[in-house]
C-alpha cells in the first residue's frame, strides 16, 4: 500500500515563539515530563559544557527557561531521562556526561525544583548512551549507561563495561552497582541504548548502538542478567551508531531495531551513514531490510525520532541530517510509514523549511494539549527546535 499523499497535519515551527533563544547552545538530548503537576508536558535539556536546563510549559507549548533548575553547573552532558526512583510520585532525573565523567542525579518535588543527590550514583565514566526499565521485573527503575572505552584524551577505562544500577528495593532512592555480574564485559563505544522485550518474553532485553563496530543485542534472563546475542542480528556493513531506537515498524506485533549512524564523527568520509531497519523474523533475529523498506541518503544522523505524524496509528520517522564532511546542518527529515514497514520520503509535505541546522536528539509528546505529538529537536551549536502540529507557519 502506498503512502498518503497527503499527511493528515503538517508541523509548524513554533520556535521563535514558544522556546528561549539560544543560538549557541549545545543542546543534545531532551525528554518531556510533568515536573510541576500542572497536567501539561515540561522539557528537560540535556547540554553539553553548559548547564542543562528545565523549560516549563504553560499548557499552550509555549516554554520558559527556569535558570539554574540543576544548579547552574556545567558538565558535558549527553543524554537525559526521567523516572520516579525514590517511589515519592514525582519525576526525578538522570543525567549522563561524557568527557567530565559527572554523571548527575536530582530528586524532583513534583512543583518545578530539583534537589541533587548525585552522591547516590555508584560510578563515574566516559558515558554517551543512557536507558531506564526495570530490567529484573522487581516494578522498580533501573538504571543503564553506556561507556565508551577510550576518551578523547587517550585515556582508557580501566573497565570499559557498560553500567547496570539496579534500584535498592530496601532503600528506595539508592541503587546497587550490578555491573560485573550482571553484563558481559567488551570494550565498546556506545553512544545509544534501547531496553526493549525483543524476544517475548516479557523482560526487557537491551540493544546498543556503538561508535565502534560492532551493535550488539544483549538477552535478559528476566533477573537482569545479559548475554550477548549479537549474532541474532544481521549487520551488513560496519557501521558507525549513534542512536538506537526499538519500535514495531510493520505492524506485526513483533518489535524492530533502527539505527542511526554517521559516515564519521565530522572527519572525512568513512562508514556508510545509511539508516539502518532489522526486522524481526519472530524467532528473535533480525534480519537487514534496509534497502527495500527506508530511502536511500548519504547524510549523517545524530538523532531522530518515532512518532505517528498523520494521525494514522502507523510509526513514522523524524530523522536528523547533517551533511559529514562538513558539519552541514540539513533539513530535518520526515518518513512516513505505509503499514508494512516501507518507509516514503515526505518531508516536503510535512515539514517547515526552517527546519535546518545541526539538529540531534529529539524528545515527542503533546506540549500544546491538542491531542497531536510535537517534536523538540536539539541541537549541537544551533538553535533548538520546537514544532507543533496543525497549519499555523511553514
């Protein structure tokens, strides 16, 4: 079946009147919660070598900056995610950093102000990819970093494993460093992490995406213990990761893995940069269908996200683009899904033209209560976006 010609809504760029300005920000990751109980959708920003910031909502989507919500500190901050890990019924927030190695950790009071108890973390590292889920079926938060082996400065992690912190279920707020026991150990440079039920059977398994070849799928016996599967997915072609994102493409009720990759990080030309499907075949392997289901580019992406923008019930793709070599900020991308997992280039028809820039991670989610998600995109030195649905601007 073929895509719809005509996308259901088209997204405006709300940017100008709905966010702080900040042309220079490195904004690279971003999440939505309710932070104050006021029944609308906030914004938590991720910054690296800057403090990250809380953008409240006033239930319209249009978003003010709370200044030092984290305390004003700057940390090379990569990724941001949200729980309730002290059981209070307020959202909290993790932080992972990369090249100062602070990763942070604040307590929400559910009115809008943070407490930080970083002290509760068990560890320290290079980290770039973070992941919340209950991994050992105990209906607690746990925690999932994902290390990179090697700094910038040359420097190597003693042990590069990734990081697993399992909430204390005795002191609620506090957690248990299962690293050793529970991962295996591999040098890796992972940059994303999806915790995801891929084999059905009812746990949450985990995949990541890597700067260094190659991703890996790692199974969960359902106590929070992982061993490698890689071999169950099928990777063509070395590749570059950045993020990773589990989703059911092609409505078979099975869950598939997308990558996004660079060709390199803004050196020359290296991997292929091509956004990568493995669909599940229903015994727990994946198999590449990339060439016939995704349009076919060169761009690099750092980020993106799944989100049905035509209001059909069919996952679609918002996909960041930035020409490599070069560091050339594109126009973000919009991928509409058929229904069986084919995915049509429909950006023209989608999305606002100023949308181009250095765009990353994005975070969805009705901000403006009409029902319809919208789409916050970060940037690394370039403004960060909001768009909301509907005809209002191009």
């Amino acid at each position: 079946m073929a895509a719809d010609p005509q996308p259901a809504w088209r997204y405006w760029d709300a940017t100008v009147s709905n966010v702080p300005l900040a042309a220079n920000l490195h904004a690279l990751d971003a999440v939505m919660a309710d932070v104050d109980s006021d029944c609308d959708l906030d914004v938590i920003v991720a910054v690296e070598m800057g403090a990250s910031r809380l953008y409240l909502n006033d239930g319209k989507g249009k978003l003010t900056h709370k200044k030092d919500a984290f305390g004003g500190e700057i940390h090379d901050n990569e990724h941001v995610r949200v729980a309730d890990f002290n059981g209070d019924g307020n959202v909290d927030v993790v932080f992972v950093a990369e090249e100062d190695r602070e990763h942070q950790l604040y307590f929400g009071d559910g009115k809008g102000s943070f407490t930080n108890v970083t002290d509760r973390l068990p560890g320290k590292s290079q980290g770039n990819a973070l992941a919340i889920g209950d991994v050992n079926g105990d209906g607690l938060p746990d925690i999932v970093v994902g290390n990179s082996a090697e700094s910038r400065r040359g420097a190597e992690t003693p042990d590069p494993r990734d990081f697993l912190w399992l909430s204390d279920a005795k002191r609620p707020g506090y957690f248990i460093d299962a690293s050793k026991t529970h991962l295996p150990r591999d040098k890796e440079d992972a940059q994303g992490i999806a915790l995801a039920d891929l084999e059905g059977d009812g746990d949450l398994d985990m995949v990541v995406a890597n700067q260094t070849p190659p991703n890996r799928l790692l199974l969960n016996d359902g106590t929070g213990h992982f061993k490698d599967a890689t071999d169950r997915m099928e990777q063509k072609t070395p590749l570059e990761s950045r993020e990773v994102h589990v989703f059911d493409a092609n409505a078979d009720g099975k869950p598939d893995i997308l990558f996004f990759n660079l060709t390199s990080n803004n050196q020359g030309w290296d991997k292929d940069p091509q956004t990568r499907l493995l669909v599940n075949d229903g015994n727990g392997r994946f198999t590449d269908k990339t060439d016939a289901q995704l349009p076919k580019h060169k761009f690099s992406s750092w980020g993106g996200t799944v989100t049905d923008f035509n209001g059909d019930g069919k996952p679609d793709l918002i996909v960041s683009a930035i020409d490599v070599p070069g560091f050339k900020g594109l126009q973000v991308k919009a991928w509409q899904n058929d229904g069986s997992g084919k995915f049509t280039d429909v950006t023209a028809d989608v999305m606002p033209k100023k949308t181009v820039g250095r765009s990353w991670s994005m975070a969805t989610g009705d901000l403006d209560g009409d029902g319809r998600p919208d789409i916050f995109i970060g940037g690394r030195g370039t403004q960060a976006r909001l768009l909301l649905t509907g005809e209002r601007g191009s």
